[in-house]
C-alpha cells in the first residue's frame, strides 16, 4: 500500500513539473540565463543603497566610527565596494533587460554598465548638494524636528529622497529594472512610494510621509511640501487597440514652486497646480489650481476657494 502511494505521488510529482516547466520561457514568466551574465539580486541592490548613504552622510549611515583622520580612506573604500557592485547589478538588469544579450555580448554589456557606473559616482557631491536641500526644507518646516541630524537619523522621507535621487539617476542613464528595485525597496521601508522617472525640483519635503503616492510622470518643482497620505496619480489611461494601457504618456500633476499639499489630497492627471498654491486635506483635485489659489474643504462636499489674501 506505501509502494502504490509513493508511486502514485511521484507520477503527480512529474506531471506538476511539467505543467510549472511548460511554455514557461514563453510567457516571460522565467528569466533564461544564456550563460555567464549575473542576476540582479535584492540583497545587493539594498547594499548598494546602504553605501550610497553612507558616502551621501557619513557617520550617520552605516559605521558610526568616522573622524577626521579616516574619513577620505572610508570613503575610498566605500567607493571601490560601490563601484564593484554597482557595475555587477547594472549587468544584471540590462541582460535581463534584453531577450537578446547573448548576441549583445555580456562583454558589451559590461563595458556599458562600467560607464554608467563611473557617471553615477561621480554625480555623488551633485546629490549630496541636492539631498541637503531636502533636508533643510524638512527640518525648517517641522517645528518638532530639534536638528538637522535628528532629521537625517530620524525621518523615513529623508531615506525614501535618498532613494529616489539615486534610482533617477539612474534612470537617466536608461539603466532598466534597477531604479525600480531601489524606489521599491523605500517603499517598503518608509512606506513612501516615489516613482524614479518622477522630477522633483531642491528642497523637497515630506512631512511623517505613510501613504505618499508620486507617479512615474509627475513633475514637482521648488520648496514643495507634502504631507502623509498625498497621491499625485493618473486619472484614466489611453489604450490601445487591444485595450491595454499605453506606456509613456504623461498622466500625473506638474506642481509648481512653494506648493504645500496636506494630509491625504489625491491630485490625479495632467493637470497644473500653480506656483505658490496651497492644497487642504482630504480633497480630491481633478483640475488646474491657479498660482496662489488655496483649497480646503469646509465641510463634506463642499470645496472652498479662497483668495490669496485670506
């Protein structure tokens, strides 16, 4: 009786593998290595994103032993490791990338993501610049943040804006997979959903941050502020013949300078929120806000207007 079940579970066995195995590679639902190319692998790309913050702050990511004497050796050496790992993932998301990459050569491809590599560190002081800037504009508008280094050690925005400027940068560099794993992996972290091919200008602020929605299309520009809960997304889709959502079209706000948007707002397509506007909570925007124009809801249902000097 055991020798019939065994064999009966074996032949179910089979058949499972088959069935998982069959027409899989066709369905996409399988990446074939064509041979030597690596992997992109989560445990890397996340200590990628590790030395990328402790080359932006020193002392406040990573090893808290960093002085004066050892600083520029640290940073070599965090470099060198970047540097390596950097090239290795890059390798790996563009022969994922291509269905092809064993007549591309993964030589090619590796001289390729060598290039991109050597930009991206070099782009490190620009960010840092940059990552400053983010900082100051949430520490000066939080009145319970007591310093800038309670800020840098303290509030998942300034991690997710880590994030995010490192995977747009290499998006720019039409690197493909990894900018998504990086904005992924703050997400899953802070709760704080950035897409990388977003544009958002300096001194950008998220304040607490759970639930912040930005989309791959969406233009934010100087000194904005948003607070938790805030979605700028798409309204509708094109589709094509087949009724599938078209890639690519501009869907999401363009926000302009000195915007603050508060708690839970959804802002959804292509529409303008002008230069100094103020978005209360809880509203839902599905057309243009003139420059200096404020909305609040005064009760449910009832959106409010009010001019600039109210």
């Amino acid at each position: 009786m055991m020798g019939n079940n065994t064999y009966t579970n074996e032949e179910e066995l089979k058949q499972t593998v088959h069935l998982l195995a069959r027409d899989i590679d066709a369905r996409g639902m399988c990446h074939m290595r064509f041979g030597r190319e690596p992997l992109p692998r989560q445990i890397l790309i996340r200590e990628i994103i590790d030395l990328c913050r402790e080359l932006l702050f020193p002392g406040f990511f990573g090893s808290d032993n960093v002085n004066s004497f050892n600083l520029e050796y640290r940073l070599g050496l965090q470099c060198e490791r970047l540097k390596s790992l950097l090239e290795n993932q890059i390798t790996a998301c563009l022969a994922l990338a291509s269905r092809d990459s064993a007549a591309t050569g993964l030589d090619a491809l590796r001289r390729r993501a060598a290039g991109i590599t050597a930009r991206l560190i070099a782009q490190l002081p620009e960010l840092r610049s940059l990552l400053h800037t983010d900082v100051e504009a949430i520490y000066l508008g939080d009145p319970a943040a007591t310093s800038r280094e309670e800020v840098i050690y303290c509030y998942p925005s300034v991690r997710a804006i880590i994030n995010y400027r490192i995977a747009h940068a290499l998006l720019a560099e039409g690197v493909p997979t990894l900018p998504r794993i990086i904005s992924e992996q703050a997400h899953s972290e802070t709760g704080i959903d950035i897409h990388p091919g977003a544009q958002i200008g300096h001194h950008f602020a998220i304040d607490h941050g759970t639930g912040v929605v930005i989309g791959a299309t969406a233009i934010i520009g100087d000194n904005v502020k948003l607070y938790q809960g805030v979605t700028l997304g798409a309204r509708s889709f094109h589709t094509d013949a087949d009724g599938n959502p078209v890639k690519g079209i501009p869907r999401h706000p363009i926000i302009g300078n000195n915007v603050v948007i508060y708690s839970n707002a959804t802002i959804l397509g292509r529409i303008t929120v002008g230069d100094g506007a103020v978005i209360g909570g809880n509203i839902w925007v599905t057309t243009d806000v003139a420059a200096g124009e404020k909305l609040i809801q005064a009760k449910a249902n009832n959106i409010v207007r009010l001019k600039n000097d109210e």
